[in-house]
C-alpha cells in the first residue's frame, strides 16, 4: 500500500531500522536515532541504485513524490538521476566558490587603475584563495574568513592583515548584494586583528635644515642624483611622481608641473604608468629656484622623454632608492634622521609654522586626501592655484635664507 503523511509521521524507530515503502521504488528508512530520509531505488544500466532525495519533514510526501518523478523521467531519457544530482552540485559549487564570488567583485570595480586591480587581486591570490578558494561562499562562516587574516598577522604583516579583511568584508558584501548570501559574515571581523602602528618617515626639524642643504650643495655623486633631491626639496612630491616624471609635463612658460593621473607605460618598467597617487592630476607651481634646476637638467639630459633617467639606460628612469642612497653618503641615516619621503613633513611642517598659508592650500600641495566628502569636493574644485605658486615661491625663498644660518619660518615672514 502507499504511504501516507499520518503513517510517516507517526513511524517511530525501533531497535533496528524500519523501512516504509511508497511507490515506484520510493521508500523512507526510519533510523534507530528518529532520522528519516526519502530514497528512491532504481536500476540504470543493468546496476541497482540508490537515489537520496530530502530529509524528512523538510520535503512531504507529495513533494517526494514529486521529486521521484522527476528522477524517473530523467531515468526513461537515458540519463542517470545520481550522476546528474552530482554534476550539478559541482556546478553550482563552482559558481558559489569564493574565488568565483571574489573575481566577479574584482572586475566589477571598474574605476580602479590597472596597477590597483592587479595589487588586490595579486593578494587575494596569495593569501586568500589557498584557504578559501574553493569554499562554497554559502557556507563561510566568521571563523574561515578569519583564517587568512590571522595567517598574515601572525606572520607580522598587520598592514597586509587589515587590507586583507577590508577586502574579504567588500567580496562578501558583494555576495549579498547579488543575492548570494542573507547576511554578511565578515561585519564580525572588525576588531579581530591588531591595529598597526603608522609608521611616520623621519624627516628634520628646521633647525637642521641648514646642515641637509649644505649636505646636498656638497654632494659629489652623480649630478642628476643631486639635482633630484633639490627639486625634491623644492616641490616636495612623492617619488614615484618625481621618478617618471616626461618632460611634456612641464610648461616653462607658466612655470607650472602637470602630473597626470596615470602615465604611458615605458616599456618593460614596472609601475611606469604611475601618475599621481590620488588618481586626479596634480598641479605643481614651479618657483624660479626650480625651473633653474629643470632647465639645468635639460642641459644633462638633452631631447630624452624622462626626466630622471637611470644609470645605465637612457630610456629607463633612476632607480626608487636613488635619493635615499644619496642621504645615506651624505652620513644620514635614512630610518631615523630623515628620507626623501621626509622632504614631504619638513616642508608641511615650515609651512604651517610660518602661519601665512591656509591648511587647505598646503594640503592640496602636498595631494593629501580629505577624508571629509563634502570638504574634498570642495578642494578638489577650489585648487588654491594662486595661493599655492606663492607659498611655494615663498618656500623657495625661505631655503635660500636657510643656507647661512637655520631661520624660524615665523621670523622669515617678518623679515621678509
């Protein structure tokens, strides 16, 4: 006779399992521990199978019924309920698994730079999918998430640490947006992982301003290596923005640097197509003291396209540790007195001393980023231009006071 859901729900187990058979070959076995579980038995190419269907009362008898059916008309057209059952848990295993989930977020941020996509989804692939890759997404839990994270912390790479649980947070964000999963497990990783020290670049007080000048004045290395560091000094831009630098980015005649948003790749360079380091052109006035050493660079490097060309190959800009070397000949330690990113602080620093110049002019000089949207909309649009070719004129000026003597920048500006 037929099953019915009164006869089913009422079986109870036994101390050896109780079968109840349906039709067409479907039964539920009623284990000693209370389980049931509907299976369907067939045979397909000549061998006796065993279909398992759904736990008990999660799919009623009907719906059982409904899903033997299914099995059999797949049976009648030659192909295997089992094996189909199979394949598509591996399909859609596949589609689900984090690597999957995390490559589909990775190409739908589309406004990132080719440099930034390839960092990310370099990290990903080192740190993340060894663990997590072909993990079903729909089964992460915060415990697995973690994992990778507290791999990299322990290892004493907390900075990679901290991107790696921004990311990991923004994949599985992206997994619920899409429908993937309900909630989003990673919001419990906040607080996992220690917090890393920022580390600031040394750099020098004013007072020692005086002595790295006549430091670098002194320098008898390589010509291009000295004139670097001045300009450095004078414009106070990142390395990677002084390194590639094109000669078509200078205008002479308005005496203005135009550091675009991302270069032309040179050829076999690594990292060549970086521009500015927020992603927006960046305009830097140019004060006589630094078109000078512009134009004295152009007597060195004659129609070549880079600026700062390397040893070795014209065609091919100085190398990343160029100035840091330099500072070390010239007896400084470049951990702890002062590097070429420290140009940046001592600069910042006079400037903000000397009281002549809104905090938003030399912040937008210096490329920094307004964490405040509104207020960043606002300099972005504002640039500050005019305010800005006088303060670095005025910087200018106040480095060629301070090569006699050290000069307060508030005194500088009562003298001037």
């Amino acid at each position: 006779m037929a099953l019915t859901d009164v006869k089913v729900r009422n079986a109870k187990p036994a101390d050896k399992p109780v079968k109840l058979t349906d039709s067409s070959g479907m039964h539920i076995p009623i284990h000693r521990n209370g389980s049931k579980y509907w299976r369907l038995q067939y045979r397909f190419a000549g061998k006796q199978k065993l279909l398992a269907l759904v736990v008990y009362p999660a799919l009623s008898l009907a719906d059982a019924r409904h899903r033997r059916d299914d099995a059999r008309r797949l049976i009648a057209a030659g192909i295997d309920p089992s094996e189909k059952k199979k394949s598509d848990k591996v399909e859609q295993s596949g589609a689900l698994a984090f690597e999957s989930v995390a490559r589909d977020w990775h190409a739908s941020n589309i406004n990132w730079s080719e440099t930034h996509a390839e960092r990310v989804i370099n990290s990903l692939t080192n740190h993340v999918f060894p663990a997590l890759g072909k993990r079903n997404t729909t089964d992460l839990k915060t415990r697995d998430l973690l994992q990778p994270i507290k791999t990299a912390e322990k290892s004493g790479h907390l900075e990679i640490a901290a991107r790696l649980q921004q990311r990991i947070t923004a994949i599985m964000r992206y997994a619920v947006h899409n429908s993937i999963i309900e909630s989003n497990p990673a919001q419990n990783l906040a607080g996992a992982i220690a917090t890393a020290k920022r580390v600031h670049r040394p750099a020098l007080p004013f007072e020692r301003i005086t002595e790295l000048l006549s430091r670098i004045e002194s320098y008898r290395g390589r010509p291009l290596t000295r004139l670097a560091a001045k300009l450095t000094l004078l414009t106070f831009v990142r390395s990677s923005e002084l390194r590639f630098a094109r000669w078509s980015e200078i205008d002479f005649r308005n005496a203005l640097w135009t550091i675009p948003a991302e270069r032309e790749e040179l050829l076999g360079m690594k990292h060549s197509s970086r521009g500015s380091k927020k992603k927006m052109p960046h305009l830097v006035p140019l004060s006589r003291q630094a078109v000078a050493i512009l134009k004295e660079i152009q007597n060195l490097s004659k129609d070549l396209k880079i600026i700062f060309t390397g040893d070795h190959y014209a065609d091919k800009p100085m190398s990343e540790n160029r100035i840091n070397n330099a500072l070390r000949k010239m007896g400084y330690d470049t951990k702890t007195e002062v590097c070429g990113h420290g140009f940046r602080s001592m600069a910042f620093s006079v400037l903000i001393e000397s009281g002549l110049w809104s905090k938003d002019a030399v912040e937008r000089q210096m490329s920094h980023q307004e964490r405040n949207n509104v207020r960043a909309a606002y300099i972005h649009l504002a640039q500050h231009l005019d305010e800005r070719r006088m303060m670095l004129k005025w910087w200018a000026e106040y480095l060629d006071a301070s090569r006699k003597s050290m000069v307060r920048p508030f005194e500088f500006v009562y003298r001037k």
